[in-house]
C-alpha cells in the first residue's frame, strides 16, 4: 500500500503543490488547514505513515510555538508518527526545538522537490526498519524460555532433551495430540537455536491446496500459470538460514511428498516457471497429531521422507498424562487472557482446581486456554469457582437437541474431529465430505485444529 503523508499547512497554495509532488511520487496525501483540525485526525495514527508539519500559523509567523505545541501533543498521545518540520523563517534554534520535542528531520521552504522526496523516503525507510526490530525484540522476548514452568516431570525431561539439541541443525519432529503446544514449541527451538536471528516461518500443510503446494513452498514467477501476476516467494525462501515448521506434515498429499522429499534432499529447488535452480539452508522443524507409522502401512506417507524429517523425535505428552502441569497452566492463562482484555487477575478456588485436575482434556492445552478465556469473560466475581468453568457443557453430546443446521454442522465437525483426535482427513470421510469442502466448513466457522 502506498504511504499516506499528512500535510498540515495553513496555504492552500502551498498545500497543493505539496499534493502535487507527493501523489506523483506515489504517495497518498491528506491535508489540514491548522494543528487543531490536525489532532482529530492523528487520533487514527495507523492511517498515517508521516507528517509534513508546518511551524508558523496563525498566533505568529516567526516563533514556531504553534507547530512545538504539536509535537508536544504527539507526545503526550504516545502517537510514533515520523514528523518532518518545515518553515518559511528557518533558523538553527527553531529546528534544534523542534527535533528536541520529537520531529525527525527539518526542511526550509520553498523545499527543493528532490529533497523534500530524499527526506520522505529516509524517514519511511527509518520507520520500517525500526517496526521490524520492535517485531523481533518481542519474539525474542516472548519465545526465549517456555511462557510457563512446566511442574510435571514428563516435560521437564521433554524440555530438557530439546534444549540439548535446540542449538543443532538436526530436523526435528514433534508428535502428540491435537492442541498439545507443538506449535509454540517449535517456536521456542528456533528462538533457542543459533537461527534465532533469522526467519521462523510455520506452513499448514494441511491447508495447501494441492495444485498450488509447488506455488505456496518454492514461489513461482509472473506468469507461469493463470492468475499469475506478479512473482510470488515461497515459503523455502523465505525461511532461507533461519528455520522452516511445517506443521500437520501427515496431511501432505502423496504426490507431493516427493516434491518435499527431492527438496530436503539436495537442498535445491526451482520456482514454477523458472529454469533457475536456487539453494537453501533451512532447518527443518515438523509436526503431526497423526500416526505416520499407520500411514507408511497403508502406504499414505512416504518412509523415506519419514526419516528425512525425524532425525530427532519427540512425543509431547497429552494433559491429562501430566495433572502437575494443568493449574499452573491455568494460572499462566489467567494472566495471559486478563492482560489481553484488560480486566483483573483472577484466583482459582479450590474446588475450581479439583474440577481442573478430574477433566479429561480431549482439547488438551488449547482447550485449557479456551475454557480459561470464557471464564474470565463471563465472571462475576474474583475468584474462578468450578461452576465458573462450566466444563460438563462444554463436552459435545453424541445427540443432537433440535437446532439450526448450521449450529448442527458445527457440532457433528468438532464431533468427528474429536474422534479422529484432530485428524483432518479422517474426519473428513467420517462426515462423508472431500478434503477441500471440510477445510471450507473450518475456515467458515473459524474451527482451529
């Protein structure tokens, strides 16, 4: 998306000219006549990438106060936009103030067009840079340890196996059922590898369209088949020296199996329509809810690209195996989901936490999160009881009160997914639906597997 600049300047003349240069530079503009109408408009900062922000309006034409009470304003709003100051009466002393109360660079008017653009693209570019290291100091920040100390023995053991080779290019696979934590455990290897500068990218097998898996993993050049427009990366390149996690590697259709397998192999690949072979260095992370040694057997997945991708392999235990590590799992959660919506830090009474403990978890940590966000959602008072959980109704009945259809198919969805332990195919056939037309039903009612 273009770059939206707001100009404020009580000129109409120089307002325009400004609007010509700008939008013919690409750039979307806005205008204001004077730093009041102006604070109205910067309420919605997301909408704006940077301001053009005149020094001098209508109190005087020499001091600045007018347009330094301004920046003061976006400062007390906690406002990150990039101010660019400008004046007709430049002189040294207005510019120092102005960038003492937050501007980032300062131009003279008339401005040089060239220069005007120069500063435009800098800041922009500065603003970039400076949003993407903020996106990795808090992936560091969030991933540089488990979010939670786990008390059971099981993954304590579990933890302590993966940080031994969390620091090795060894491809990995993590087992277990559905909603165990594979995802953010992958997470938590790359973060403890030597990679952890580099890209994290997770794919969904499962929710590759099998024509496009070549489009979606190797990227494929402008025009190389319908609906090709532009040139588009693939997922192997992008993840390039930092670390790839394919998760629900069972669901890979076997034809492209091999594809996978060629690749990881020989660590080359080429995008579809182009001759050009490209390397790349990704560490692969994989995992599954399925039982892959059932689907060598049945001949669904292929044993060589098994023991391509399970170098290493860890079963991540279900929760009901590890009772130690449900309340303060819990307590974890609670804290995560106040923090999220704002609202007090609730306790567990007792009884909530024998309720707890006696629940069989069929979601397992997911379903935890799940149950821990409604509870703080709909209590009354600062203490969870077991009631407050409501964990009997959430279990999914095998009758069916009546009800609407769409309710209906929602349910007989998580019903089949939960005989199937989360096994999307499976599933699938259980309803007697194609693998595609399921995968439509969860993306329409935002069902997570």
């Amino acid at each position: 998306m273009p770059a939206t600049i707001l100009i404020i300047e009580d000129s109409p003349e120089i307002r325009l000219s400004a609007r010509f240069i700008l939008e013919d530079n690409g750039y979307q503009v806005l205008e204001c006549d004077s730093p009041f109408s102006a604070q109205a408009v910067v309420k919605d900062s997301q909408a704006i990438d940077l301001i053009l922000l005149d020094m001098n309006f209508t109190r005087d034409t020499t001091s600045g106060d007018e347009g330094l009470a301004f920046l003061q304003h976006l400062h007390k709003q906690q406002l990150d936009i990039p101010v660019i100051a400008m004046t007709a009466w430049s002189s040294v002393d207005l510019a120092v103030r102005a960038m003492q109360h937050g501007a980032c660079d300062f131009i003279e008017k008339p401005w040089q067009n060239q220069r005007l653009l120069k500063l435009l693209d800098q800041q922009l570019t500065l603003k970039k840079l400076n949003k993407q290291n903020q996106k990795l100091l808090q992936q560091l920040n969030d991933h540089a340890s488990p979010a939670f100390v786990y008390q059971s023995h099981a993954m304590q053991q579990l933890i302590s196996q993966l940080a031994k080779v969390a620091k090795t290019d060894a491809n990995i696979l993590l087992t277990g059922e559905n909603g165990t934590g594979k995802s953010q455990l992958a997470q938590w290897l790359h973060q403890q590898s030597t990679r952890h500068t580099q890209p994290f990218i997770a794919v969904n097998m499962g929710a590759i369209v099998e024509s496009l898996f070549e489009s979606e993993m190797f990227g494929h050049k402008k025009g190389a088949f319908t609906d090709a427009k532009n040139e588009r990366i693939g997922r192997f390149e992008l993840a390039d020296n930092g670390s790839l996690f394919l998760d629900e590697i069972a669901n890979i259709p076997l034809p492209q199996q091999a594809k996978l397998l060629r690749v990881l192999e020989s660590q080359e690949f080429e995008m579809v329509g182009a001759s050009h072979t490209k390397k790349t260095n990704v560490r692969l992370i994989s995992a599954t809810n399925g039982d892959i040694a059932t689907l060598i057997k049945q001949g669904q997945f292929r044993e060589d690209l098994y023991y391509r991708i399970n170098t290493l392999e860890f079963v991540i235990p279900p929760l009901r195996e590890r009772i130690e590590d449900i309340v303060p799992l819990c307590e974890h959660f609670i804290n995560l989901h106040a923090k999220k919506y704002s609202s007090t830090i609730l306790t567990l009474s007792e009884c909530a936490k024998q309720e707890l403990n006696h629940y069989t978890w069929p979601g397992n940590v997911r379903e935890l999160s799940h149950v821990i966000e409604r509870a703080i959602l709909l209590a009354t008072t600062d203490t969870l009881t077991a009631d407050d959980l409501n964990l009997h109704s959430s279990q999914i009945n095998n009758t069916l009160p009546l009800m609407t259809l769409e309710h209906a198919e929602r349910q007989l969805i998580d019903l089949a997914l939960k005989q199937t332990q989360g096994h999307i195919p499976n599933a699938a056939k259980l309803l007697g639906l194609g693998k595609s037309s399921m995968y439509r039903r969860l993306e329409k009612y935002g069902i997570t597997v």
